[in-house]
C-alpha cells in the first residue's frame, strides 16, 4: 500500500487506499476520533452536562476534556451554558440536521421500504401520493413469488373505499367530509387505514402516512392482497410491519 500522508492530494489518497479497507483498517487520527466521542457523549445524555461529570463519562482527565470542548465550541458543535457553565449541543448541530434532512428523498425512502415489504410479505406494496387527477399509485412492487394482486401506477383511489384514500381523507386539513368524522378520528389515532374488501371485493388493504416535520401528509404506503393471505386486521404481523415502515420513512424525513 503508498503511504498516505497529509500533503498527498485527494485523489492520490483515495487511490492509495485498499480496496474494502476504508474506515475500519485505516489508520485515522486519533484526537478527532477522541473529541467526537466526547461531543457523542455530550449529545446522547439529553440534557446539558458539567464537564467533570462528561469528562467522567468519557474516561478522560478534566483538562484534556476541556481543550476538546473549547475546540468544538469555536466550531459551533457544542455551547457553554455562562450561568451555570454546563455545556450542551450547539448551533452546528441543528444546521447540520437541517442539511442532512433536506438531502432525504422521501419517495426513494418509500420505494425501498415498499419493495422490502412486498418481498417480505408476499404481498403488493405500493406508494401513493396526492396528485392532479387524485390519490395515485406512482410506484408498485411486487412479490417475487405467488399470487398477487395488480395494481398499476397511476391508478386512482377514491376517498371513501380504498385504505389508500382514506388516509388521505383524514390527514387533510379540515378532514374530508366525504369520510365520516368518527372514522377519520380512528385512523389518525392508529395511524392505520384497514378495508375489508370494500373498495374491491375479496381484496383487503392497508396504509399507512408518512408525515413531515409539521405533520402534513407526504404520502401514503399500502399493502393490498387477497383476503386469505392479507388480514384486515390492524393488529397483525403485516399490519405492524407496515406501520414500522412508516414511522422509519416518517423519522428520515423529519416527521
């Protein structure tokens, strides 16, 4: 392997480096490495820290801890409380959150959960969004095997019969009337929409939202397929592992 070292130009690193060594079997430097476990420490304990106590907690003597938080301090990572001299996360924090979560595709996060799911579970999972014409399925994901319900992109759901819609239904803002109030009421609470073949006959459905940092409906992920394989049930091991998927989408993106 070339030795790298602090003057080689980037591109000459990164082609000194192994191929599958990187990070683990690099050697990196290690008073970066110490003052993020430092600042890690800082920010998992939820609430602002003395620095006795945070240099206690990474091992690390009193004043060593110190130069690394007057470090991450200049950099914005974290602040100093100036009454009560206890340190916390700081600005840099929240810009860099800022940043990481405008980069988050929220229908890119959908289709991988939607295709592990239809894998998963044998079933067909699909994303929906609000669109001109209506609630349509812009993209479907089949399981590898078995029988499964079709369902095609650009397919409409109405508000009243599909899961799909009624998702929609209670997430708008006032709730749609076209949905009864006690059942918008429902679906929010379980954060579920279950239909037993109402919208098809035979064919059971479940969706669920994901929801932005304010709350406001991104768009819905459902699971669809016969009523012997699929249950509407919103208890059952389908019905929680979509709900799961949902909050996953949900958390990337803020919500």
């Amino acid at each position: 392997m070339v030795p790298i070292d602090d003057d080689m130009p980037p591109r000459q690193a990164a082609a000194a480096l192994p191929a599958g060594a990187w990070p683990g079997d690099i050697q990196g430097i290690q008073s970066v490495e110490l003052g993020l476990e430092l600042f890690r420490l800082l920010a998992d304990g939820g609430s602002p820290c003395g620095l006795s106590d945070l240099a206690r907690r990474a091992g690390m003597h009193r004043a060593k801890a110190y130069r690394y938080l007057v470090s991450l301090a200049r950099a914005g990572w974290v602040c100093q409380d100036a009454r009560t001299g206890q340190y916390d996360v700081g600005p840099a924090v929240r810009d860099l959150a800022l940043s990481w979560l405008a980069r988050q595709d929220p229908l890119q996060l959908a289709g991988t959960e939607a295709r592990a799911l239809a894998q998963a579970l044998g079933e067909t999972c699909f994303v929906a969004v609000n669109g001109q014409g209506g609630v349509t399925a812009i993209r479907v994901c089949q399981p590898g095997q078995g029988v499964s319900v079709g369902v095609a992109e650009g397919a409409l759901f109405d508000l009243e019969s599909s899961a799909t819609g009624r998702v929609f239904a209670a997430w708008q803002d006032p709730p749609s009337r076209r949905l009864a109030a006690a059942v918008c009421r429902d679906i929010r609470s379980r954060g579920l929409a279950v239909v037993e073949g109402e919208h098809v006959p035979g064919i059971n459905a479940l969706s669920v939202p994901v929801l932005d940092a304010q709350g406001q409906l991104l768009l819905a992920l459902t699971l669809v397929g016969h009523a012997a394989s699929l249950q509407a049930d919103p208890d059952s091991p389908s019905a929680l592992a979509l709900q799961a998927a949902g909050r996953r989408i949900s958390a990337a993106v803020g919500g």
